[in-house]
C-alpha cells in the first residue's frame, strides 16, 4: 500500500454580506491595526470604496499598501515590508485576487525572517529554513475566483532578474481566517471572471490527473470541475448571477485545496510565460490545458473517461477536449499563446525554465524538452 500525509486549510466564511464581519475577525486574531493589501488597479473601484467605507462605519482603522503589480515581485514585497513597518501594523487584510492575496500572506511571513525570500522556495525541505517567530495574522478576501490563494501556504513571487517565477512555501504562509464572500466578485471584468474561473478548472484538472494518492483532493478535484463547467458561462455572461459567482468562488477554494495533490505541465509553463511576458496566469493556463492532456493522455485517459461519465458527457478523450474548446469560447479565451505574447524564438528558454518548475514535478508524464516543445507548438 502506498503511503502519503494529508492536511487540510483553515477557517473559511461563506456567505453574501459576511464582509462585514471582518472587524469581528480581527477581534477574534488581536489585530488592532490592520494594514490591508490590494493593487492599485482595484484601489482605484468602487468596490474598493465601498469595501472602505463600510469598514470605516463599522469603527475600523486601518491603512492601505496598494504597490502591487499583476505578478508580483521581489520589489513589491521589499516595498511592502517597509511600508509595513513603518505604519506599525499587527495584522495583515488582503483585499483582491491572487497577486494581494499572495503578496499579504508573503508579507506577514518574511515580516519575521532574516534571510531572503528565494531561501524559501518550494524545493526539498527549503522551508524549514525559516525563522520559528510567530507570523503576523492574516485575512483573506478574495475578490477574484481563480486561484485559490486564500487556501494556500505558498504564494508566487516573480524574480526580475531572471524573469522567473518562484513558488515561496512554508506552513505558516496559509491565512488565519478567510471570508468567501460571493458580493465582492460581482463587479469583476469580464475577461478576468474567465481568465480566473479557467486558472480553477487548471488547478482541479492538473490536481485530478495527477498521479500521487488523496483520494480527499482528488474527489475535490473531481466536482469542482463539473461545477465550472456548470456556472463559469453563466458569470460571463450574467455577471450579476450570485449564484453562479458564489459557485466559482467555492470551486476556486477547491482548486487550491485539491492540488495538494500536485500540478503539473500548464502551470510549470504558464509561469515563466507569465513572468516573461506579464500575461494573465488563468488565461495562459486556459490555453495549455488542451496541449498538455494531450501530452498526458497515455497516462490520464481513463481518468478523463470517468470524469466524463461523472459530468453526462459522452465518455471520449475527444470528446473532452471538445468541451474544453467550447467552454474557452463561449468565454472568449484566446486559441493561441501568440496572443498573451508568447514568441517562438524564446521556446528554450521557456523550456528550459519550465523543466525547473516545481509544479512539473508531478506531471503525469515526465517532462523533456521534446515533449514541451511538443506543447508549445500545439498551443500556438
């Protein structure tokens, strides 16, 4: 019998209108001075404004780091520690999608440590490196539905000099807290509600093919792909449909608690296609799905075949595929990764960064620089 350890995330409230019980939450972690953590495009919304006043009306203080890009960096993070230190906050509020969430979350944790954030990537046991200091709280409010960042105990980070990017873990990494509130992602643009629902589905699909044992995340995995299919459309094209945003938000907990379980070839090259040419993750993830099962079909048919039974569909490898390609155009995902920037005369050197990638390591497949190329090319 195999072996494997499994664990689960944190404190999670679900609900419409339970942002305003963030006060009771900083209550409940001793955070008398909450910093909250956005980018500065969302800063600029009225959803921002709103998220401010009501916390203001509700007997809040607070201050605001809104120096974020798309994929963070290692700039972002130095800012954000001074900044930090200097308003003296004791807590951390992230506000927005995966690039507030994992910046906040990195910036409680190397709030207290002495050594520099790469020492901590996701390689071996890198992360018991870390200083033993308690990490100062955090909350997580996502207002995107996509990455799963609320529920992770890593965060992504982008490394300018080389234009790589980095995935920093540690246990500690993970929010204390998490309001899943389905209000706040209403008034998303709409190729951000499909770029962000199509980094969920990317997360349970790698998460579903891959070959390591939890049965947990794989079942987890599983559903969360028929409820994306079910209700991304519908948030495109109904934005204000609460139902179906409260669904893709769930799903996209579910992404990040299933892949636990592992990822693979999309994400070991829609990161350093994302850190090269500052693309949207989930829209380049939605482009390589295709390509990579077909690299992994020798591996993961029969799992599609069950996964296909499971969601009414005609129980064919193509057949899935074909569902892929409708749902990435009735959401207007691009077909190419000409489109996000990619350019065939940088193909090795995303290789050669790809075959690096943690997130390659459990790829059904091995990877090669043959098989990648292989993907590059059907996915322009």
């Amino acid at each position: 019998m195999n072996q494997a350890n499994w664990s689960f995330p944190t404190d999670i409230r679900f609900g419409c209108g339970r942002i305003l019980e963030v006060k009771q939450c900083c209550e409940e972690l001793n955070i008398h001075k909450p910093l909250i953590v956005t980018d500065k495009t969302l800063e600029s919304t009225k959803l921002f404004s709103k998220f401010r006043d009501k916390i203001s009306g509700i007997g809040m203080t607070f201050d605001v780091f809104s120096d974020v890009d798309t994929n963070p960096s290692e700039k972002n993070l130095t800012d954000g520690l001074a900044y930090l230190k200097k308003v003296n906050s004791d807590g951390i509020i992230t506000f927005g999608g995966g690039s507030a969430i994992d910046l906040g979350k990195l910036m409680s944790f190397m709030s207290v440590q002495t050594r520099p954030v790469w020492d901590f990537e996701d390689r071996n046991d890198w992360w018991k490196r870390a200083s033993e200091l308690n990490t100062l709280p955090v909350i997580a409010l996502p207002t995107t539905a996509g990455t799963g960042s609320e529920v992770g105990r890593a965060s992504v980070l982008t490394d300018t000099k080389n234009f790589t990017k980095k995935i920093i873990f540690h246990p500690s990494i993970l929010p204390n807290i998490v309001i899943l509130d389905p209000e706040l992602t209403v008034s998303m643009p709409a190729n951000i509600t499909a770029g962000t629902g199509m980094d969920a589905f990317a997360h349970n699909l790698e998460a579903y093919c891959s070959q390591a044992l939890h049965p947990m995340s794989h079942g987890i995995a599983l559903e969360a792909m028929k409820m994306t299919f079910m209700n991304l459309p519908n948030c495109y094209k109904y934005p204000e449909d609460l139902k179906s945003r409260s669904q893709m938000l769930i799903c996209a907990t579910m992404g990040a608690v299933a892949f636990q379980k592992g990822l693979g070839a999309i994400h070991a090259l829609s990161h350093p296609i994302g850190a090269k040419y500052n693309s949207h993750h989930g829209t380049t993830n939605a482009i390589l799905i295709n390509p990579v099962l077909y690299l992994n079909k020798l591996k993961v048919e029969e799992r599609i075949l069950e996964a296909c039974r499971y969601f009414n569909f005609e129980a064919s490898f193509e057949t899935f595929i074909k569902k892929i390609d409708e749902l990435n155009s009735l959401i207007n995902i691009p077909r190419s990764l000409t489109s996000v920037g990619f350019q065939t005369a940088d193909t090795n050197e995303i290789i050669e960064k790809a075959l690096n990638d943690p997130s390659g390591q459990t790829n059904p497949v091995p990877l090669t620089e043959k098989n990648l190329a292989q993907v590059l090319r059907d996915a322009i």
